[in-house]
C-alpha cells in the first residue's frame, strides 16, 4: 500500500486527523557507504517521525526506524541510507517533490494552509527540491545537450512546433 521498497506497515494510530503509520523494514542487511559491501550486524535503532503524502485526507506519518549497522571490514558504524528519504529531511521525497510542484501551480502561502506547515517550512523544502534539481548533471544541462545533438530531421520540425507554440499563446 505505502509503495516504498523493502517496507510494510507494523502498525496505525490516529489521533484528531493525524495518523501515524509504524513501518518494519524488511530488508536485514544494508550496504556499507564505504566499502559497499552488505552488513547485517545491527548495532541501534532510533526511529524517527517523518511526514508523507496525506491519506483519504489526513495528515500522514510515517515512523521509519533509522538503523545504524556495524560494517566488519572497515570497522566502523554506518546509518542505513533509505531511497526514499534525504539524509536529514523530515519529509519523503515524494511528500516534497510533491510540494514543490504544489508551489508551482499555486504560491507558497496557498500550499502552507492546505498542507498546515508554516511558510518558511514550505520555503525550506521548495528550495532543497530546487538544489536537488539544480545538479551539474540536471535538466538544465541535459536539455541543451540534447538541443546540440538534435538530427537535421529534428531541426526541420522546429518551425512546425513554434508555430503551433503561437497559436497556443
Ligand atoms: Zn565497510
């Protein structure tokens, strides 16, 4: 139902229109960042609270244990890193490439009601969603790419596009 990787639901409370979903992780090994290869000596568990998207209309939660693993060959400790979570987020990646697409077809003071979080909260993940995008090898730097290895064929449609773009606008 969540539709993350290697993750079910242990259990659900609700309390006013929050509710609060407890994940089990079902993956017992993780990668080692260093050496990257698979540990399954677990040495803690701090879960922590994480906003997602909202269910059947209420402010979703969700408590993802944050597992810290021994890695034998380089002896140190390492945080299991989650694809779908940024290191030090508060909120899914979804749940903010979810904003800031929100922040782009209304204003950050439209979604900061609908979704109750306080402007500069709203600021604070449009703008990390933004860095992320802006990445030396992001859209922008592609995109020319592109342009530039454009066919000849390619080329001979453009004005057909651009006049289309005219009688759209
Ligand atoms: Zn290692």
């Amino acid at each position: 139902m969540l539709n993350l990787p290697h993750t079910t639901i242990e259990s659900c409370t609700r309390q006013d229109n929050d509710v609060s979903l407890k994940l089990h992780l079902l993956n017992e090994e993780a990668s080692c960042p260093h050496c990257k290869k698979l540990s399954s000596e677990l040495h803690q568990n701090r879960p922590i609270l994480i906003r997602d998207l909202s269910i059947f209309g209420q402010t979703t939660y969700l408590k993802i244990p944050r597992r810290q693993f021994y890695c034998c060959d380089c002896q140190r400790y390492f945080t299991e890193s989650l694809t779908f979570l940024d290191e030090g987020r508060q909120y899914t990646r979804r749940y903010e490439e979810y904003i800031y697409q929100q922040v782009q077809s209304s204003s950050i003071e439209q979604v900061s009601r609908v979704e109750d979080l306080s402007f500069d909260r709203i600021e604070g993940i449009f703008k990390h969603q933004y860095a992320r995008k802006k990445t030396p090898d992001g859209q922008e730097s592609s995109a020319l790419a592109l342009m530039k290895s454009a066919s000849v064929k390619d080329i001979k449609t453009l004005p057909q596009l651009s006049a289309t773009l005219k009688l759209g606008s």
